[in-house]
C-alpha cells in the first residue's frame, strides 16, 4: 500500500541498534521493579511474565486488583476454559505464614466470549477479616501448600493522585506490526488532544518499532505490557470463533482492554480504548480535555462515552503540500496526513463505536462497549467527534467521489509537524 521504503538510514541505524540493545527493553522499568520487589511473606514465586498458567493448564492469571468499589473483594483477571474450570481458591499472604486461609472464589466469565474456548473472567475473592494481604495466589484446590503456588501482587490497594489525565490503551500490538510513521504521528497527536500515557500490549512488531518503543518508554509516554499469549494458547486472528481449532480471539485482545483499564483505574481520570490506527478526533473542541469537560457537564450520569468509527482509505491519497515533513521519507510507514477521505457509513450495517471511559465507572468491558459498568452510556454524536480509523478500505468498490472530504486532521498540521520532528530528531541522535 502506501509504504515509503527510502529508509536507508533510519533502518540502518536501527538494525543495528536493534542488535547492540538487550532484548530486555520491553520490560518497562516499573514492571521490572514489581517482579525483582520484595519478595511475598509466604515465599511463593512472583509471577515471570503478564500471563502465568496455573498446573491445571485452564487457568491462566494475568492480575490482581483490589477493587474499592464494592466492599472487601479482591478481582483477579484471568483467562480460563469456559467448561473446565469450575472452582478455584484463592490464598491470601497475610502478615503471617501462619495466616492463611483458602477461600473459595467466585468466577464470571465475561459475556462476549465469541464462541471461542477460552474467555476473561473475573476470579473474584473476598478478603479475610485483618488481612491486608499483599499477595494472593490462586489454585484449584483447597489444600495447596502456599509456598509452592506463584504470587500475584494486589495492585490498587493505595488509590493515591490522578497522574494522568487521559491514558490510551491499545489492545495488542501483534504480526509484526512495522507502521512506524504512523504510530509516531499517533502518539504525537494523542499527545496534543492531551494524553499523557499509552499502554501497549506487545505481542509483536519490527525492529524498528521495538526502537521506538523504547524511545517512548524511556520518554515516559508509554508503557510496553509484554504480551506473548501465543505461548500459552492457540490465539486466533479472527474475534468470532471459526470453529478452528484456536483457543482464544484476536490475541486476547478483551483480556488486556480490562486489564488496561484496572491498572489505570486510579492513575488516570479517563481511558481511551481504541486501536493503533485510531484517533478520536474532536471538531467542536481542540483538545479531548475541553470535550469532555463539556461533556461531562452535559451528562454528568454518563461514564462511558461511545464515538462513531470511520474508515479513511489508504488507498485513497491527497497531498496537503505541507513543509518541513521531507525527512519523513526515511521513516517506513503510512502519513497520517495524506488521507483525508472517509468512508460513508454502509446502511443496514452495524457501525462500530470506540469509548473513552472513567476506569471506575467500569466493571467489565468490551471492545466496542461496555459489558458492567455503574454509569450510563451515551454515544456521542458525529458533529461532537469521531474516529479516525486509517486503514485499507472497507468498502474498496466506492469512488473517490463517493467519499466524504474531512480534512480535520489537517488542521493540526502545525503542531502534528513540530512535534513528529522534534521526536524525529530527537530519536536519531540518541546514543545507542
Ligand atoms: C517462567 O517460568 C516458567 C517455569 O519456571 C518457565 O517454564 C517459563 O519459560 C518462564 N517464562 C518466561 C517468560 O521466562
Ligand atoms: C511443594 O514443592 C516441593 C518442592 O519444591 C515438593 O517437594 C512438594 O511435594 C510440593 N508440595 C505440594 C503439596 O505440591
Ligand atoms: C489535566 O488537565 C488539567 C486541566 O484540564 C491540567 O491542569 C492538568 O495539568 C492535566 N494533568 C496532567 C497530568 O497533565
Ligand atoms: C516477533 O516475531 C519474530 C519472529 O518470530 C521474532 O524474531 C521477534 O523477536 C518478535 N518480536 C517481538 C517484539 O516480540
Ligand atoms: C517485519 O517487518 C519489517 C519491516 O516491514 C521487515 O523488514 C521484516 O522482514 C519483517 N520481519 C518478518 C519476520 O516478517
Ligand atoms: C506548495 O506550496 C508552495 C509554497 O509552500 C507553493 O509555492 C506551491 O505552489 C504549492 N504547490 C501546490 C501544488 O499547491
Ligand atoms: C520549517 O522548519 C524550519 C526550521 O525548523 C522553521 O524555521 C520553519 O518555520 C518551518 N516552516 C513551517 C511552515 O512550519
Ligand atoms: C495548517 O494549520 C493551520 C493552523 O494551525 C491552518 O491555518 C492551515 O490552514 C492548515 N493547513 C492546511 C493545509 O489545512
């Protein structure tokens, strides 16, 4: 399609880079810090990677969460086989060896399972009386030996401050995902709509992509959540069920959306769900902090809000001769600003939405809505905002003429150009 491949020199230097670097980058320091912390008082293993399998090998944990919202339970997010598991316990490390009890958990497999064998569930757990655990394992049986079971840490037992307004969670980054130059001006624009943070779900991607992972990670803009679930079940590629053989849909994309909304539940005021190739593009507002301000305002019951998904075609390109984007050349992948055709809606088709939500007004969620939440829906109307959905067309039969002119994107060309630049220069000099 539309990929520029002049990249002498950015994939040179990054070829090389790439082999210089440790594999480790992709560990986030913060995530690093929470597998070497302290060690759990009862001595069982911290978990090695973001999915571990339990011995029944149904069963496979991603996190803990303490959960304020509803009383003294403890939501630990885990894959399991629909029909096979049927009880599991959990096992609080509290401050003694000798206080530990097995109690039983209660299991809700989230609803949109897609036909496929394996699903999230929320493996929920009530705390015991004058236990502050730390730790919580999780087993099949009632009458493991605590020490020998992994060790999940409770995450979101201290709330604490707001250090971000608006963090973007991208479901699963897989197949060798190499759009360089897009994902940069993404992440450059969510920046000036005004997120501070970007969780990536890392299955897989180039070289060059891992080097402006990591770029971004140290930056701080984002954080890289390894996610190698092809490792434990047969992942599809589809999210219906094609009777296939596969275990679990679109990489478990549902099963990091939820936990990407629990490990921000306190650290951001809103979260965004969308995809690598979208953007919520406001048009009565410039920033997504001033839209949601007035929508808030407006709906004060509402904490998830829903935009209409649009399609513009990379196959359809414009040239917006704009200055200073030369060396953009170099950089393999799409240019956001050469597409400024979107695709009509089909009619008597289901048009799908993306959501921004408050994280605490979410219990489970899907990718286009939410499953159990404590707060009303409402969809925000196409003059308010929409997606920017670049990809290959949906509907490749239509016209030039049949598509709709929307040039909102350019009208960030100014800052769009400054700040892809900057990252540009910024990203070439760095030692390496
Ligand atoms: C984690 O540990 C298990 C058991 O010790 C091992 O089989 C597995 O390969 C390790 N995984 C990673 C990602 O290191
Ligand atoms: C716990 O692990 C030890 C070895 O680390 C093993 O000898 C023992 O049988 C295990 N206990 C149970 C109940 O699995
Ligand atoms: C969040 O937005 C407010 C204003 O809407 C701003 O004052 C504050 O600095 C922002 N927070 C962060 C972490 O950027
Ligand atoms: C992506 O997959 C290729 C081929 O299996 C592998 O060599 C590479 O290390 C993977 N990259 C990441 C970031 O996982
Ligand atoms: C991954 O993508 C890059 C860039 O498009 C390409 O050079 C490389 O050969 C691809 N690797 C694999 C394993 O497909
Ligand atoms: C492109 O912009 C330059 C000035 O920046 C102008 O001279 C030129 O005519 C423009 N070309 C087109 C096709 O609009
Ligand atoms: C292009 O970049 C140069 C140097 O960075 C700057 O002086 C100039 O104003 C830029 N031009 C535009 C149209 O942004
Ligand atoms: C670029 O943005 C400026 C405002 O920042 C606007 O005046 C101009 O029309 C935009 N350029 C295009 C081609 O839309």
């Amino acid at each position: 399609m539309c990929h520029v491949r002049k990249s002498h020199l950015f994939g040179g230097i990054c070829l090389i880079a790439c082999f210089i670097l440790s594999f480790n980058f992709y560990w986030p320091r913060r995530y690093q810090l929470t597998r070497l912390g302290s060690p759990p008082i009862c001595g069982g293993q911290v978990p090695n990677d973001t999915i571990t399998p339990l011995n029944d090998q149904r069963t496979f944990i991603i996190s803990a969460y303490k959960d304020n919202r509803e009383g003294n339970i403890i939501r630990i997010l885990g894959i399991v086989h629909h029909k096979e598991v049927k009880e599991l316990y959990c096992y609080f490390c509290c401050n003694s060896n000798t206080n530990v009890y097995p109690t039983r958990a209660g299991i809700d497999i989230h609803q949109d399972r897609f036909g496929f064998p394996y699903g999230l569930a929320d493996i929920i757990c009530t705390e015991p009386p004058d236990c502050r655990a730390e730790f919580v394992s999780v087993h099949w049986s009632p009458s493991e030996v605590v020490h020998n079971l992994t060790s999940f840490r409770i995450r979101n037992r201290d709330p604490g401050q707001f250090t971000a307004n608006f963090t973007v969670c991208f479901s699963a980054m897989y197949r060798n995902y190499s759009n360089v130059l897009q994902f940069i001006q993404t992440i450059e624009m969510y920046n000036i709509l005004g997120a501070q943070k970007v969780m990536v779900y890392l299955n897989n991607c180039s070289r060059q992509m891992e080097e402006v992972l990591r770029y971004y990670t140290e930056e701080g803009t984002v954080e890289v959540i390894p996610w190698h679930i092809q490792q434990y079940l047969k992942v599809s590629h589809n999210w219906q069920y094609p009777n296939d053989g596969t275990e679990i849909g679109y990489y478990g994309q549902l099963s990091a959306l939820n936990d990407c909304i629990y490990r921000n539940m306190y650290s951001s005021k809103f979260v965004v769900l969308n995809d690598q190739d979208e953007i919520i593009l406001p048009f009565k507002h410039r920033t997504w902090d001033t839209m949601m301000e007035s929508l808030q305002r407006e709906n004060p019951n509402v904490g998830i809000f829903l935009f209409e998904n649009h399609v513009f075609p990379q196959t359809v390109v414009s040239d917006g001769n704009f200055t200073n984007t030369s060396t953009w050349n170099r950089v393999p992948g799409s240019n956001l600003l050469q597409y400024i055709h979107r695709e009509p809606d089909r009619p008597n088709y289901f048009n799908i939405r993306k959501m921004i939500v408050d994280p605490r007004a979410v219990i489970q969620t899907s990718v286009h809505s939410t499953l159990k939440q404590y707060k009303n829906s409402k969809y925000v109307p196409l003059e308010t905002a929409l997606v920017h959905h670049c990809r290959g067309p949906l509907q490749p039969q239509l016209p030039r003429e049949a598509l709709i002119e929307d040039k909102t994107i350019w009208s960030y060309n100014g800052s769009l150009i400054l700040k892809v630049n900057q990252m540009l220069k910024q990203f070439s000099e760095k030692p390496r």
